[in-house]
C-alpha cells in the first residue's frame, strides 16, 4: 500500500513503524499519518496512544501542514477499536484514565488547525471510528466496516462517540446505531452521512485513501490562513446558536483581512494567475 513518491518526514516506535508521517506530495502540503500495528489490527494500545499523541504535537507545530490525512497501513483494517486484550489485564483503576487520554488525543486530532480526512478502507470499530469522526471529513470503501460497537461490551464509546456521531448524523439515528452496536458497510455509513464519499475497493486495497488524496489536492491550492479560521468558524459556531455563530464568524473573518495572502489573492484575480500564498 501507498505511493512511490511518499516521503517520510517522522515515524515513532520499532520496526515496524507504528505511526508514520509521510509527505504525500512531491509540493509540501499533504501529510500521511500512517497507523502500523499490523498484529493487532491497529488496536488501540498504550503504546499506541503515546506514540499518535507524539506525532499529533508534531502536526501542531509544523507550519508547512496543509492537510492531513489519517489512513491505515494495514490491508482491510483502519483501527479495530480497543486493545482488549490489554484492556482485560487492566485494573478497573486504570480503565478510567486510559479512556481519558485516548479521548484527550482524539480531541488533539478534532482540534488540528488544517482539514482532516479519515481514508477508511477497512474495519473501523469502537475507538477506531471515533478516531474517524473526529476528522473533518470521512470516506470509504463500499467494504468497509463501521460501528460504535461498545454496548456490546457493557460500556459505552468513550473516546467522543457520543457526542460526535449525533452531530454527524442527527441524535435519533445516533442513538440506535450506539443501541444496537450496529456495524455499517460503506454504502450504508453514505446513505445516513457518516460519510462523505463511498468507493468500490481497488486491487491495491487504497480506494479511499486515494479520494482521500484527490480531497486534499483540492483543498491544497486555497489560502491556508482562511482555511484555518474556516475550519474554527465551523467548529465553533456548531456548537452554539446562530447569532453567537454569525458573531464568530465574523471574528475569523477578521483575521483574514490584514494578510498578505489576502492581497496576493486580490492581486492574482487582476493578473489572471494562480495565487501564490504562503501563510501570511
């Protein structure tokens, strides 16, 4: 799986790499944040956690970052959720803190200042799909599988699930999917807006990682300034009403007028040429 021309900027843990960051492009922009934990179907470890919360204070600070996207490295899986069988050596004291940090990095992950695209092309269970609605946008293979599955296990999704699968496809179908431990295919995980874009699965097993590619060179060519405070009108004014909403969009507008990039994209509508931005 994955490209010729990746390049790898960063990667964490023994061989092999668990959390890798490759540069997608042969133009910096587009980061691959790979997941490796081939023997466990990427569960999700302690070992895992620390090493995708060092790589996502890697993103946070690196400037060139225009786009993420988060995929699997392993064929037929994205992440299968917790690692259960760490999970049941636990002492009930550990448990809490544990999810507490899981859910930390995923807020991590929500919260990164570029577009986010989860590529699904395999199972994305429990922790794993939450992992995918954290990301500003989802697609997937027709054979992937989704499902907030942890009811099934007397618990509940701790890592956002609650929270983040009613504001993706509305609290009543939420609640039954979470009811259920429903598991979805991927035409199925389209037809209710859990996702943006469904593929059928190519030989080479990257059907959605590579619509994940063609999103983010689509998205590569805009202003990276407004795209951030794009990303943070959204994000916020989602969570409170439209007056307050307007008001923050405003805001961010505001932070838009004085930069270069502006005045660059001004400059190169009169000049009839691609812009030239750099983040100023």
């Amino acid at each position: 799986m994955g490209v010729k021309w990746e390049l790898l900027l960063f990667s964490i843990g023994t061989s092999p790499r668990v959390i890798q960051l490759f540069s997608a492009e042969p133009v910096p922009g587009i980061v691959v944040l790979g997941i490796n934990r081939a023997h466990a179907k990427n569960a999700i470890s302690k070992n895992l956690i620390k090493m995708l919360s060092k790589a996502v204070d890697a993103l946070k600070s690196d400037k060139k970052v225009r786009t993420i996207i988060v995929r699997s490295e392993v064929p037929g899986v994205f992440c299968a959720g917790a690692d259960l069988k760490e999970r049941v050596k636990m002492h009930s004291s550990e448990v809490g803190p544990f999810v507490s940090k899981i859910r930390a990095v995923v807020n991590d992950i929500a919260n990164l200042p570029v577009p986010t695209i989860a590529a699904i092309d395999g199972l994305a269970l429990g922790g794993g799909l939450e992992l995918a609605l954290a990301c500003d946008v989802r697609v997937a293979a027709s054979c992937a599988k989704m499902g907030l599955v942890e009811t099934k296990l007397a618990i509940i999704p701790g890592a956002g699930g609650t929270q983040r699968l009613p504001r993706a496809i509305g609290m009543s179908l939420a609640k039954e999917l979470i009811f259920s431990a429903r598991v979805l295919d991927g035409q199925e995980a389209k037809a209710i807006g859990l996702i943006s874009h469904v593929l059928e699965q190519n030989k080479e097993g990257d059907a959605a990682y590579r619509k994940a590619l063609d999103l983010a060179r689509e998205f590569l060519p805009q202003g990276p300034v407004a795209m951030r405070v794009a990303k943070l009108a959204i994000n916020q004014g989602m969570e409170v009403d439209l007056v307050t909403g307007l008001a923050i969009e405003e805001a961010c507008y505001a932070q838009t007028i004085p930069t270069k990039d502006r005045l660059e994209g001004l400059l190169a509508f009169k000049e009839k040429r691609p812009p030239r931005y750099k983040g100023e």
